[in-house]
C-alpha cells in the first residue's frame, strides 16, 4: 500500500502545538512521530499540519424560497477543499407531509457527486405520527441531529407545541436538537409593516429581523430544550442577544452549544445600506448581518468558550436569483456563500488579529464540532487511527479573495476584496492530495457519506439527571395510597 509523509511541519490539533512528520496509508493517520519515511513526501517546511475544517452548515442544491441553492454538492465540496474544509454536514429538508427517509434518500442522490466526506442533520420541517416514527429510522441511518426552524413561517416553522414534542423525541433517541432561532411570527409581522410603508430594499430585510426576534427565540429554544432533557445546538448565533441567552445557559450547566458564522463575524450591517441594489441583496440572508457591537460579542464568545464552533451555513444564490426579490426584499432568496473562505477569513481575523490561538483556531473550525457530532476521533483529530482528513495550513501565504478565480459556482463572492494571510498548501482528504497551492486535484464522488452513532456521553448524562430529577408522587402517611 502507497504510503505518504508530511515532513517538516508542526502537527496543530485543538490543545496541543508540536513539531512532528505524520504518515498516512490506506486513507488514515497510521503514524506520528520523528525522521518518517513513505513513498511520496510532502514538504509542510513553515506550516501547520491541521485537521481538516468541518462545516457543519450547509445546504447545497437546497429546494429553497421558490428555487434552489447555486452550489450543490459537486461544487460546494470542491469549494471546501480549497479552502481547507475536508468535511460538510448538510441538511436534509423533507416536504410538508414528506416522510423523512424519504427526503433522506433525496439527499443521498444529490450527494454521491460530493469530492470531500459529508454527513447530515435531518429537519423537522411538518409534526405528526409519521415524522415521530422515522425520526427513530433517521438515527438508525446515522442522521442523529435534529433542525428545527422557528423562523420562515408558512413553509419550515415549527410551532412551540410541535418543538417540544420533537426536542421529547429527540432526547429519547439520544440525539442532537438543532434550532434556526428567530422568531418567525414577529418577523412575518414586521415584514409586512415594512412592506406596506414602502421599506421594499434589501435593507429592510434586516429591519425586518432585529436581534430581539433572535434573543427570544433562542432562550425560548434553550429552555423547551432544558425541560425536554435534551442537548441543544444554536445554529447562526449572530447578534448579543442570542449569545447572551447561551452564555447564561451554559452558566447554569444546559447543555447548549452556538455557532455564529464566518460572515457574522466579518461583514456588518452595512452592507444592507450599499447604494447597489445588487450588494446589498448578495448579503441578504437570516439573520442579517449586524452592528460592530454584535460582531465584538461573538469573537468574545469564541475566546471565552461560550460560543464553541465557526460555520458557514453556505446557501449560495447568483445575482439573478437574488433579482427574483427586487420590489420586495421578502422575495430575495436568504442566504450567503463561504464554504471556500471559512477557514482563511477565520485565521486573519481570528490568528492573524491575535483573538484566537492556532489551537482555538483547530478547536472551532473542526474539533468541537466533531465531539458534538459524535464524530470524534475519526474526523477533527490529528491521531493514529483518524481518517487522514488533514489541511497543511501556510501561515504566510497571502491571496485577496476574488470571484473570478473562486470554485462556487455563483458570480460572486460576499468576501470580494478582503485580503487574507493564512491558506493550505495542501488539503487531504481520506489521504488523497484535493489540493495543492490552490490548485485542485480531486475527484468528483470521492466523498463518503459518515453516518455517526446516537447517544455520546452528554446525552447519557442528561437523561440520567432527568430521570433521577423526574416528578415523583410523594408518598403521603395518614390518608389512602392513591396519590390525592
Ligand atoms: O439565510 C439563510 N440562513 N439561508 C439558509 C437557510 C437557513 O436559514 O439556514
Ligand atoms: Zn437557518
Ligand atoms: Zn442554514
Ligand atoms: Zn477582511
């Protein structure tokens, strides 16, 4: 068998930095240590040897406000590769009335064209007997997380009754409960206020979402999750509000995890306020890029821990799709791409500025994630044993992001003009050599679906507290044992 070496480069994982050669055959990691040799050698001389990013936010060719998402799964996983990122987790969207395997099998028809590894979480998207029978199907397929959106109401939005009989469910199966956290009817009122006083522009997309909607939606999530004994993960934590709402669950021992995205991060509400009608749809996604103030609470909660995994939720529209909304900002199909940016973006902002340690770096981009979706060590760990998912991260290389030379297949890039420093020399995936100094050399079908398992640790130890704290009949002297 074929072996290759990484020399000359220091192994990076999320808690420890050290100088050392890695030896990869048969796809994994088979060896670490001084002095390797193989029959094919990278040279990693001034970089980072990396687990590969996870993303665990996608949706590519998703059926979405009356089209579908630009990059499907041959495009979005050629962008991953080049950018870093070895693994997406995508979601699984079921029609109104459609049984989840169902939709399941959808999935895996678009997917087989993946060139990188991908998994999925399944969406409650519709309640009934039906979705709580395949829910238990679903884990036994290996989809073990839960998306719920509390937002797009009269096509994905779960009602509060229905969110808690799924986050029951949920826990019973010992899997993950997974929440877009804006509150669906305050914005479909406050979207046709805007709308009858002329706010038609872009920019009234974010009016239309302030960080209030956010901020109850997400300590509404936290505490239906909290009583239905169930771990909770906030996708697209983009403003103080829903991080505040986090930061105090997980001061009170909930086991809640947020995830803002890259473009949270790095893009701000100006971007709305663009006198091109064309900018400022490109950006227009939920929630909405925020103030400065929101943008400096999510790197706080990334250095602090509150906040525990950066994504992307790449959803890419072209210009002409985006035009589907002009006169009327609620038509503008919601979302943004990153998938090829993530981890440059993060490393220059993040690294580069001093907020995040090279060992932070690999913890939010790919190691947290992979704890929290049971998928650990296989991906996100730089050990014997583990898939050789790998980024061999340049530090001192530099590009400016640009469409023109991207992988996506829109026209253009919400990151255009931002130079960063930090790119991989190479990205690996299962062993094979994706990419080279931005040149891509992959095959399309090479990724694998990865089904993962129920019931880690976490939930283990939830519903052993839930079921020591369960509401018991006190057993009373004096009258008939029948519990009055
Ligand atoms: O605007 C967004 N985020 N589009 C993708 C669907 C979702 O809400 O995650
Ligand atoms: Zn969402
Ligand atoms: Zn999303
Ligand atoms: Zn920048």
């Amino acid at each position: 068998m074929a072996s290759t070496v990484i020399k000359g480069g220091t192994v990076v994982t999320a808690d420890l930095s050290h100088a050392a050669d890695v030896k990869i055959e048969g796809g994994v990691i088979t060896e670490i240590g001084q002095n390797l040799k193989g029959d094919r050698v990278l040279d990693a001389t001034g970089c980072y040897i990396m687990p590969g990013g996870i993303d665990p936010h996608t949706h590519l060719e998703m059926p979405f406000m009356g089209t579908y998402s630009a990059d499907d799964f041959e495009s979005g996983t050629r962008a991953a590769l080049a950018g870093g990122t070895t693994m997406v987790v995508d979601f699984v969207l079921p029609g109104q009335g459609q049984g989840l395997m169902d939709a399941a099998q959808m999935w895996h028809n678009k997917s087989g064209r993946a060139h990188c590894d991908y998994s999925y979480h399944m969406a409650v998207t519709w309640w009934g007997e039906k979705v709580w029978e395949d829910m238990a199907e679903s884990v036994k397929a290996g989809i073990t997380s839960f998306k719920h959106f509390l937002a797009y109401k009269g096509a994905l939005m779960v009602n509060d009754d229905e969110l808690f009989a799924s986050f029951r469910r949920v826990g019973d199966l010992g899997g993950l409960a997974m929440v877009h956290a804006e509150n669906g009817d305050v914005v479909a009122e406050l979207t046709a206020k805007l709308l009858a006083e002329g706010n038609r522009g872009p920019e009234a997309h974010a009016y239309s979402r302030p960080p209030q909607v956010e901020g109850e939606a997400t300590n509404r999530a936290i505490m239906i999750a909290d009583m239905a004994g169930v771990p909770l993960y906030v996708v697209h934590v983009s403003c103080e509000e829903a991080h505040e709402a986090i930061r105090r669950a997980r001061q009170a021992g909930k086991r809640v995890w947020g995830e803002p995205l890259i473009q949270h991060l790095t893009l701000d509400e100006s971007e709305y306020f663009h006198p091109d009608w064309d900018h400022a749809a490109r950006r227009v996604m939920s929630p909405p890029f925020r103030s400065k103030d929101h943008q400096a609470s999510l790197w706080a909660g990334l250095q602090s821990g509150s906040l525990s995994v950066v994504a992307t939720d790449h959803c890419s529209f072209t210009t002409e799709q985006k035009r589907f909304g002009m006169g009327d900002f609620s038509k503008i199909p919601n979302g943004t791409g990153g998938l090829e940016d993530r981890l440059p973006m993060l490393w220059t902002h993040g690294v580069g500025t001093g907020r995040l340690t090279p060992n932070e770096f690999v913890a939010v981009t790919s190691t947290n994630i992979a704890k929290i979706l049971n998928l650990y060590p296989k991906k996100g760990a730089v050990l014997v044993g583990a898939d050789a998912d790998l980024v061999v991260w340049d530090p001192k290389a530099e590009k400016v992001i640009t469409a023109g030379t991207q992988q996506s297949a829109i026209d253009y890039n919400v990151f255009e003009g931002h130079k960063v420093a930090g790119l991989p020399r190479f990205t690996l995936s299962r062993g094979h050599v994706s990419v080279t100094e931005g040149k891509v050399d992959s095959r399309e079908g090479h990724g694998r679906f990865v089904g993962r398992e129920a019931r880690p640790a976490v939930n283990r130890a939830l519903s052993q507290w839930k079921e020591l704290t369960a509401p018991r009949p006190v057993t009373r002297t004096g009258v008939p044992a029948t519990g009055v």
